[in-house]
C-alpha cells in the first residue's frame, strides 16, 4: 500500500513537470503568436513609410534586413535579460540554502524549551521578587517611624534646658 502510495506521488510530481514544462512552452508559442501581427504592421509601416522602391513597389532588401535585424537584437535584449534574472535567482537560491543549511546546523545545538519548567522558574522568581517587594515596603514604613520620632525628638526643647534656671538659682 505504502509503495503504491509512493509509485503514485512519484508519478504525480512527474506529471507536475511535464505540465509546468507544457504550460512553459504554450507560452513562449503564445507570446511568437502575438508579435506576428505587430511585426507584420511593422513591416507594411516600413513599405509604406518609403522603403519600397519606386519602380517596382516591393521592399527594399536592406529594409528588410533592418526590420530583421531590429527583431534580432530584441530578441536578444529580452533573452540576455532572461539570462540575467536567471543568474539572480540562481545566486539567492544559493544564498537562501546555504542560510537554511546554517540554520539547520544551528538547530541541531539548540536544546528544546520545557515551558512548563520555565513557569515554574518564572514563579520562583517572582516569589522572590515579591518578598523583596515587602520587605522593602517594611523597611520604608520603618524607616518613616525612626523619621518621625526623630523629628518629634527635634521639635521638643532640650531637658537641660528646663533644669538650667534650677541649677543657677
């Protein structure tokens, strides 16, 4: 079953690439289908524009051959840029899978993530967090009291200074 299963898959990506091969070539053929007209109102423009010679009325040959020549090197233009989108695409495909090889390479050292372990530690550390809060907090209302008390302390006059008119009279 798992063979047939996989004879099938095999065929399938076979018939994928024979269809995007077909698909490819239909439309290259329809692209050459629709320059014939336009290169043929090309032409009748040329033979009208003077290019016929006068005695006779039929193209000039070196007409022709520019016509032909200007076709040439468009042609060739859309496939040297063709060519160069290849060799762009060529090159980051390179780049792209030397980047998921180095991935790959890197997460194989990477050591899964027990999340439930990192709550657990999360909590810790938050209990922690909490009780330094609060003693803190007591620290500060301690310190509030000694403050007040010693203001308190401050604002009263000394004890000696009650008993200095005792002690001159």
């Amino acid at each position: 079953m798992a063979e047939a299963q996989a004879d099938t898959g095999a065929q399938r990506e076979a018939l994928e690439t024979q269809v995007g091969n077909l698909q490819a070539i239909l439309a290259v053929q329809t692209t050459r289908l629709e320059e014939v007209p336009r290169l043929r109102a090309e032409l009748a423009a040329m033979a009208q524009d003077g290019a016929a010679t006068s005695r006779s009325g039929k193209l000039s040959t070196e007409a022709f051959v520019r016509h032909h020549e200007r076709c040439i090197n468009a042609r060739e233009t859309a496939v040297d840029k063709v060519e160069m989108r290849c060799v762009q695409m060529r090159t980051s495909l390179a780049k792209l899978t030397a980047s998921l090889k180095q991935k790959e390479e890197v997460g194989g050292a990477l050591q899964e993530v027990d999340f439930d372990q990192l709550r657990i530690v999360n909590r810790q550390h938050k209990q922690k967090i909490d009780d330094k809060t609060s003693e803190l907090l007591n620290l500060k209302v301690s310190a509030g009291k000694t403050n007040n008390m010693l203001n308190d302390y401050k604002a009263r006059p000394p004890p000696l200074l009650f008993s200095l008119p005792l002690i001159s009279a």
